[in-house]
C-alpha cells in the first residue's frame, strides 16, 4: 500500500515579508517603521475592504428594497428577521447571517494580526509608554469619527445620541477598544498558547450574559425596557453590556495569537500544529453553540464571533498559501490592504453621495442590473485611492 503523503516531509517555506524600505523608500531613514510589511496580510485586508466597500451600497439598496440587493452580499437581517421567537428556553433572535455581517469582524481579526507586529515595532523605536499612546490615539480617533457621523445622522435624520453607540456598540468604538484591549492583551500575556485562554474567558463570558433572563432586556430587539439603573433608558440603560465590545476583544485576541504563534522559519509547522486546529474546532464549536445562542449581528452573539475566529484563520492560511506556495497576487488588494484604516473610513462616502445624488431611485425591478454599476462605482473611487496612495508609497497609518 502506497504511504500516505500527509507523513511525508513537507518542504519548509520562511516567512519572507519586505523590509521598511523596500516599501517606505520616501520617507528618510529615520522615520521608517521597524517591521516588515507582508503582502498575504495585506491582501486579507483588502479583502476586507473590498467587501465592505461593496456593502455599502448593497446595504441602502436593501434598506429600501430587499428584492433589488444580492442577499449574501448585504446583511441577512434585511431578508429575514424573525425578530425574537421562542429558542429552547428563552427569546432570542436568530437572523439570517452572510458573508457581510462577518465583515467588520474579519476585520477586527486583521487588526488583531498586527498587533503584535506594530506595537512591538513602536515599543522599539519609541518605547512601551510610547506605544501604548499611539494606540491611545488610534482609540481616540475612531471614537471622534464614529462621533461625527452620529452627530451628522442627528441632524439629518433626526436620530438620538446614546453614550453606548457613541463609545461601544457601534464598528468603530468597538474596533477602537479591540484594538486596544488587543495591545494590553500582547503586552501582558507574551505566551500565546495562554493568551487564547483569554479568547475562551471572553467569550464564555458573552455567552453565559447573553443566556441570563434577566439580562435579556440588554439585547438587540428587546420588547422589555432595562431596567433603569444610571437615568433614562435612552442614555445609560440600553447600553449597560457592551457586547460589540466584548466580541471584537476576543476577535482581536484571536489575531494576536495568530501571529505569535507562527514559526518565521518553519511557518508551514506552526500552520499545521496550531493555526489549523484553532480553525478546525472554532467551526465545530460554532455549530454546537448556534443551537443554544444562534447568529445575531447586532449583538455579535457567540456563534458569530467562533464563525468569524474559524474564517479569519481558514482564509488568512489561504492567502499565506496563494503567496508563499503559489506565488499568486490578486489584484488591486494589496493596495487596499496597504491603507486600509482609511480607506475603511472613506469606503462609506461613495454609498451616502450616491444617495444624496438620488441615484438609488433608479434600482427599480426593472433596472435591477443597475445595483451592479452603483457597486462598480464604489469599488472604482476607493481602489483608485488606494492605487494612487499604493503607487505614491503613501501610507497613512492611525
């Protein structure tokens, strides 16, 4: 009988990633970052981007008419929300999920992957205290734009300002606070066989609040007002669990580990031993804790977060493999993923100027293909930012 040739030697393949000047060459030698960049991570950001770029505009259209968006290319609540239905013993939600309700979770992971990379770079070239500033800074800006925006949507919509979506339960606030909950993470635990514990704790944590009957009034939906505890229920009470927080936390924990745990020199060992198993078992737990808190975007349940754990892992081996194995570069993503904090941020401007110049109204059952050239158009403005900034060697990190 032939051996199996999963025993066999795999030959070892390094870590190669392009040093500070192969990629930053205007800036003069002082200002360069100390790490290298890596083109598979750059490429798993863009994808981020891409997609969430697309979501923009898929996400209005469906808002307006769920028949003229591609379902798993917008959120699955907008074509089906049960809203709470009896789910073993409590309420809950278990709303149609898709690849765009995964998206600012991947990204959160994304993040989570460099951490290590640049937090141990600036502690090298500025210091511990240093670091933890800019990382600071990051929260603080993230914090300020997702305020801008809700201030915008106050006076053009008329909506409410919560302290909740202004500091946690809202993308940016909780990419803000993974990100640094992900640095304190790193910096205390080096270890990351231990520092995944801390994803478990997490989420553990998320579940066994998420499940409290008492609690359930703190969940997306709730037909039951909190109690009040801290003044009305439009400032302090609805927003008393983070829970956006508590996922991205763990998601980006997830990402720390990710990195830490690859070998530069044997990575296809490291792959094998852990980055493999993690994704493998994420899975399985995601299916068995689905039929106890089922999928909930707004809440970023459980099940989400090991879904989108399991993914960040399969795909961020994946693009490892189409780099380093296949010698393969999709197009377009890397310049993405090379500016992808701000191009996350200028991804929403095509959407809301599409709406403002009416072009919407013209997605009709009759001129669905329409959709297609308003998604163009977006991907289109972004990845021409994206190029130039690319092909300029201008990268704006936050």
């Amino acid at each position: 009988m032939q051996k199996s040739t999963i025993d066999e030697e795999v030959p070892e393949i390094k870590l190669k990633g392009l040093e500070p000047k192969a990629w930053e060459d205007r800036k003069p030698e002082q200002r360069l970052t100390k790490h290298q960049r890596f083109i598979f991570v750059d490429q798993f950001r863009g994808m981020t981007v891409l997609f969430l770029t697309i979501a923009t505009v898929t996400w209005i259209l469906g808002k307006n008419d769920p028949t003229l968006s591609i379902p798993f290319l917008d959120h699955g609540w907008q074509f089906f929300d049960p809203g709470r239905t009896t789910w073993n013993w409590l309420l809950m939600e278990n709303q149609m999920y898709t690849i765009i309700d995964l998206g600012s979770s991947l990204f959160m992971f994304i993040l989570g992957v460099t951490i290590p990379i640049s937090f141990r770079s600036r502690q090298a070239k500025f210091g511990t205290g240093g670091a933890f500033l800019r990382m600071l800074l990051r929260v603080g800006i993230f914090i300020g734009l997702n305020t801008l925006q809700d201030v915008v949507g106050v006076i053009t919509d008329g909506d409410i300002l919560h302290y909740g979506g202004l500091l946690f339960n809202e993308t940016l606030p909780a990419l803000a606070w993974g990100t640094a909950l992900g640095t304190v993470g790193v910096w205390l635990v080096k270890n990351p066989d231990r520092r995944f514990l801390i994803v478990i704790g997490l989420n553990v944590l998320h579940g066994t609040l998420y499940l409290i009957p008492e609690l359930s009034a703190f969940r997306h939906g709730s037909p039951v007002p909190p109690t009040v505890w801290m003044g009305s229920n439009e400032f302090f009470d609805y927003y008393m669990i983070p829970w956006d927080m508590i996922s991205f936390a763990s998601i980006a924990i997830a990402g720390t580990c990710f990195w830490d745990w690859f070998n530069p020199d044997k990575p296809v060992e490291s792959i094998r031993s852990r980055h493999l198993p993690i994704a493998m078992y994420s899975l399985i737990a995601c299916f068995i804790v689905a039929w106890f808190i089922p999928t909930e975007h707004h809440d970023l349940t459980v099940s989400q977060n090991l879904l989108a754990i399991s993914s960040g892992y399969f795909l961020l081996v994946l693009f490892f493999g189409f780099e380093h194995v296949f010698k393969f570069e999709f197009p377009l993503l890397t310049p993405l993923g090379r500016n992808a904090l701000l191009l996350f941020i200028m991804q929403l401007i095509p959407g809301e100027l599409f709406q403002v110049l009416g072009l919407y109204d013209l997605v009709t059952p009759e001129t669905a293909w329409f959709g297609l050239v308003l998604c163009a158009l977006a991907v289109t403005v972004i990845g021409i930012v994206g190029w130039l900034l690319h092909r300029k060697k201008i990268y704006l990190r936050l």
